[in-house]
C-alpha cells in the first residue's frame, strides 16, 4: 500500500468513558527505588535459602543419631556438613530478617516525601475552567 491509501483507511470509532476517582497521587520514584520494587529484593532467596540449609543439616543431624557410623572418615564428613549446611541456614535466615524491609522501607521513603511536599501540584484541566 502507498502512503496515501494509508492515510485514507478508515480507522474503528471507540468509545473511551472516564470515570473520575476524585484525587489521583503521583510520586517521584527513582530509578533504584523502583528495580528494587520491581525484583522485590533478596530476601525472598535468603529465606528459600534458609530453608533449604536448615533442611538438609536437620536431615543429615538425624542420620548421625539414627545411624551406626562405624567409618571415622564417614563420620567426619558426615559431621562437617551437618555443621556447615546448619551454620549457612542460620545465616541466611540472619540476612532474611535483615534484608526484609527493604521494600516496605523504599515504599516509606517514597510516600514520605510525598508528606514533606507543602503545596499540591495541581494541573488544572480544561473542564475546572468551566464551572
């Protein structure tokens, strides 16, 4: 098709209705405070994580008491990751429980500069002229 008969297609009426909702508030976010709302943090991977950790020492910890080890260096190895996948999910529960306000701190930061603003802006429109 050339452009002009382009120009000449007929484009489908639509209806658009707008339905006002009384006040609409738009905050200023910066570019790190909206990826960090927008992948939610770490903190969901450290309490998976954690789980994961806790959960395999805790099963590894019932082996050692339910089972007769009778190798010294079966025992030892069992021991050692008992202890490290015990010791990592107590970790990455420490950093789930830091880490975990990270989002709600970010949305507190926005909405408080939204309060420091004095005045309003308000855009007038063409319908406020009118009445």
């Amino acid at each position: 098709m050339t452009d002009e008969q382009n120009s000449q297609r007929i484009v489908p009426y639509t209806k658009i209705s707008l339905v006002g909702m009384g006040e609409l508030v738009v905050y200023a976010v910066s570019e790190d405070e909206l990826r960090l709302l927008e992948r939610g943090g770490p903190a969901s991977t450290f309490l998976n994580l954690a789980i994961f950790f806790t959960s395999v020492g805790a099963s590894f910890l019932a082996s050692l008491l339910v089972a007769d080890v009778k190798s010294n260096r079966a025992f030892i190895v069992v021991v050692v990751v008992t202890v490290a996948t015990l010791v990592a999910g107590f970790v990455m529960f420490v950093l789930w429980r830091r880490s975990s306000g990270d989002a709600k701190s970010a949305i507190q930061r926005i909405r408080e500069r939204a309060r420091m603003q004095q005045e309003p802006l308000t855009i007038p429109t063409e319908d406020s002229g009118k009445q």
